[in-house]
C-alpha cells in the first residue's frame, strides 16, 4: 500500500472516501468538534452534529454519500471519543478502524484529515502504522478471499506542517505497521502449514530481506551445543527443532550494548505427555508467537537502522507427546549445566527458553529480552491487556516502560523477589519446572531468571496479549503482533543510537 501526505484544502480532494475526525469536548448534551476549519466540511456536518445522530463517541461511524461542496464521494465522520485524551493512541486506532470501514465497503484508497493535537510528523506515523495493521486480515485460507487490499492512502496535515519529517514519519508508520503484521501472519499460521523448519525459513527470508545475518540450526548443533533442555521439548516430535540466530550488526555501532531477543517459538503445544485437554487446544498453534514477535521485531529495527547491535535466538520445536516423549519425572541439563527435574511436560516453554537464554548470552547479549506466551497463569493475573512484564534490573525496567508507554502498548511489571524460588527448588536436580498451582507466571519467571545470572534482563508474557479474543474497530479478531512497536522502540532508545 502506498501512503502519501498532502497539505490540499480537503473539500478540494478527489478521493472515493474522505475521513474527518469528531470530538467530544463534554458536557450534556455533548459539545461535538469536528477536527476542521474547512469551511465546507464544517457546512455538510452541521445539521449531523445538532441532530444528536453523531455522538463523538469513539470509533463511532456516520456516513455522508455525495456530500456537495466537497470534491471526496464519501465522507465518513469518525468518533474520536474524549477531545482531552486524543493522542497518538487514539491517532493510530482511529487509523486503523478508518481502513477497515474503507475494505468493509470495498472502497480501495481513502484520505483522512489529521487532526492537529499533536505534532504533524507524529500524527502521521501513527496514522501510517495504524492504517497498515488495519488493513491485515485472517481469511488467509477462505478459498473466496477477494483481493481486499487497499491500495492508497492519504493522509492530510495543515500547511504548516514540515514535509520532510512528515515523508520520514510515514516510512517509518509503514515499517512498524508491515512488521507486526508479519508478526500476526506468522502466529496464525497452522501448525501443519509451520512447523519449526518452515517457521525458519521465514525469519531467513525476512533477514535476505532486511540485510541482515541468518544462521538456522538442526538437532546436531543443537546437541553440540548441549541445548539439553530444549532437546528434551523436542524428542516427542516427528519434526526437527530449529534453532535460528538473526544479527543486526551495522558497521559503525558501538561494540556495546548488545541486546539479546530471544523468541519461544512452540510451533504447536499438545502440552506433550502430560497432555492438554482437547477444548481449545488447537489455538496452540500460536505458542509461536514470541519467536514470531522477534522476527517482527528485527524487521523494524533492520529498516530503522537504529545504531546499536541486536541479535536475536528463536528456540523452535513442537511439544508432542510419542514413545519417545519426555515424560514427567525425567531430568534434563541446560547448556548452562543446571539439571532441571520436568514435572510437567507442558511447562515446555521455560525449557526451551533457558537454554536460548544462555545461547544470546553465549553469543555476547550484554542485555537479554525474552518473548512468550508462557504461562495461563499471566491471563489469570492480567488479563487480556497488558503484557507481563518481569525483571532482574530496575534502571532496564524503567526503560523499557517508557518505550512502552511512548508506543501506546499495556505492560504491566509483576514481582520476582527470591522467595518464590523455593517453590521450584528440586529435591533431586537443581530446579524443577513447575512451581505449583499459585503465582504460576511468577515462578516461570523465577525459572528463566536461573538462566541470565547477572545480565539485566526482561522477560514479557503474550500469552493473554498476542491473541486477541475479540475483534475491534480497527483490528479483526486473532493475532495482535504485540511488543513490536516496544522493541523496536526500545532498541532506537538505546545509548549509540541517533534515532
Ligand atoms: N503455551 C502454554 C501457555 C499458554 C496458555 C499460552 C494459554 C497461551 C494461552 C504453556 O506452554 C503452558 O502450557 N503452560 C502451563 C504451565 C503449567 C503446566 C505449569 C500453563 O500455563 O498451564
Ligand atoms: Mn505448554
Ligand atoms: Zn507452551
């Protein structure tokens, strides 16, 4: 899709759809601002905001066919909700939900007016993002999926507003909006249709892409490299591990820091021997989703080209239960050396994770970030808003947040205090897998941390973030692509970048 600003009077854009904003600026009944001073918009959509027919509420959709005055075939007035909170947030979702009423109607390029309370280039970038995640769909595989695409966009700033940084901040909308698609195309796929081998071969096609570095790992390097923990995931499963490494390395980055992602990558989780009932099992297909959150992640930060080193591990397998399963009760060794006792087959995450974990630390990670949806537990707690967020170092922590929150996305920090490592200490090996039925994604947290030492380090639980159960106005129902944006907003953060 192609994205274009423009500085045109509105009324005079030739376009098939022309969004405006309307914001509710309180009181009863509510004042309603349309977010223009164009003079003939302003005229169309007078009577509407008297009638009381548009409310400002967010999301909300009134539309005008053959307006006269105006040169667009449709107007489409969008609730902006609350005047006071609309920010960049608000910028992008309405973006999105813009797009999706334009496909809904089969209309394939719209303009949409920007409004001015924040800064033009911001606004756009937002918009740019919001506009290309809201253009994703999940009917990969409907045999009558039309060709739904849009193709064009506009989107239009005051006069004022510098060009230059208004082309940049809608390069990199775009990019930011594509990699957390990739990201979402990747989690819906099928187990059948990606399994570790083909999840792979996607993130090495994204690196060919991108420029960057790609090396991909079978069982033997694997074994050499005594990944003990997240062979024994692997050993249930007719089909081979892989383990991919993704470098990010530009010439002139400073040789530290070294941010390390590592990425579960569970192509399909049966829970193993100690097997998950049947109800639902099959959205464990997306327990791929931290190692699909990576490959996003290092397609933003290869076309942002932030200065700073990245690397990325995924550990991919499948959890299968087989006669040669591992099986409760087994013990295994993690490349670190820890003996681990595996009570429950099912914690497989953890296992793959920690020796992934010690392989980015191996490969010279000076700072480790880790994605995955690990623990039911996590939802139970939070929820399907807000990742859970946990961490060894508080000044790392912090940072992170703040890229968060700059990105628009819910984290949520939980504790990790030493106490909650006696609920996975082992009787005969030095940890065990599961910690019980209470705190459940704090002691999975407790177990990973066995595996950083002393590197400053944040682990993020998806598991009740990178599905989304319910579709919204301006994303369907299925994969997010969340901790993207954070990421890569985080790595363009880090000390040697000039981003
Ligand atoms: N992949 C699951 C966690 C999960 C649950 C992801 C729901 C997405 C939605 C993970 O491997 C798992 O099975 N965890 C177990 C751990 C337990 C056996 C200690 C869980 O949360 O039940
Ligand atoms: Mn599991
Ligand atoms: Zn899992």
């Amino acid at each position: 899709m192609k994205i274009v600003s423009s500085a045109s009077d509105p009324a005079a854009i030739q376009t098939p759809l022309l969004v405006v904003l309307v914001s509710d600026k309180g009181g009863t009944p509510p004042a309603l601002e349309l977010l223009s001073d164009s003079p003939a918009l302003r005229q169309i959509a007078a009577p509407l905001l008297a009638s009381g027919d548009v409310t400002g509420k967010f999301a909300e959709l009134v539309w005008l066919l053959s307006p006269s005055g105006v040169a667009a075939q449709r107007v489409l007035l969008i609730g902006a909700g609350k005047h006071e909170k609309l920010c960049i947030t608000e910028i992008r979702k309405l973006a999105g939900a813009s797009a999706r009423a334009a496909k809904a109607k089969n209309i394939k390029s719209f303009a949409m007016l920007l409004p001015t309370v924040v800064d033009a280039a911001a606004a756009a970038q937002a918009a740019a993002e919001g506009i290309v995640a809201g253009d994703f769909d999940v009917d990969t595989y409907q045999s009558e999926r039309k060709n739904q695409q849009l193709t064009e966009a506009t989107l239009l700033v005051a006069a004022t507003a510098d060009e230059a940084a208004v082309s940049k901040a809608i390069a990199d909308g775009i990019i930011l909006g594509e990699s957390q698609n990739l990201t979402r195309s990747l989690a819906l796929e099928p187990s059948n249709l990606l399994t570790p081998t083909l999840l792979a071969e996607r993130a090495r096609a994204m690196c060919a892409e991108t420029g960057l570095a790609c090396e991909v790992y079978g069982p033997e390097k694997i074994r050499e490299l005594k990944m003990g923990a997240f062979l024994s995931v692997a050993q249930g499963s007719d089909e081979e591990p892989r383990l991919v490494v993704m470098r990010y390395e530009p010439a002139g980055a400073p040789a530290s820091p070294v941010l390390g992602l590592v990425g579960k990558g569970i192509t399909f989780d049966s829970g193993g021997i100690s097997i998950k009932p049947s109800e639902g099992m099959e959205k464990m297909k997306y327990d791929m989703s931290g190692a699909a959150t990576m490959i996003g992640a290092m397609r933003a930060i290869a076309m942002l080209k932030p200065n700073v080193r990245v690397i990325a591990v995924l550990c991919c397998t499948e959890n299968m239960p087989s006669g040669r399963a591992q099986k409760p009760g087994d013990v295994q060794f993690a490349m670190n050396g820890k003996s681990i006792e595996v009570i429950n087959t099912d914690a497989e995450g953890r296992l793959v994770l920690a020796d992934g974990l010690c392989y980015a630390r191996q490969l010279g990670a000076t700072h480790l970030i880790d994605a995955a949806t690990l623990t039911g537990a996590v939802v139970v707690a939070l929820g399907y808003y807000n990742v859970g967020v946990f961490s060894n170092n508080d000044d790392l922590a912090e940072d992170f947040s703040a890229s968060a929150i700059r990105t628009g996305e819910k984290m949520w920090r939980m504790p990790l205090d030493q106490e909650y490592f006696e609920q996975i200490r082992s009787e005969i090996a030095d940890i065990k897998n599961t910690g019980g039925r209470w705190g459940g994604a704090v002691t999975a947290a407790m177990f990973l941390k066995e595996f950083v030492n002393e590197v400053p380090w944040i682990h993020l639980d998806i598991a009740g973030t990178a599905w989304m159960e319910e579709g919204k106005a301006w994303m369907p129902k299925g994969p997010s692509g969340v901790a993207v944006r954070t990421l890569a907003a985080f790595a363009c953060s880090l000390p040697g970048t000039s981003h």
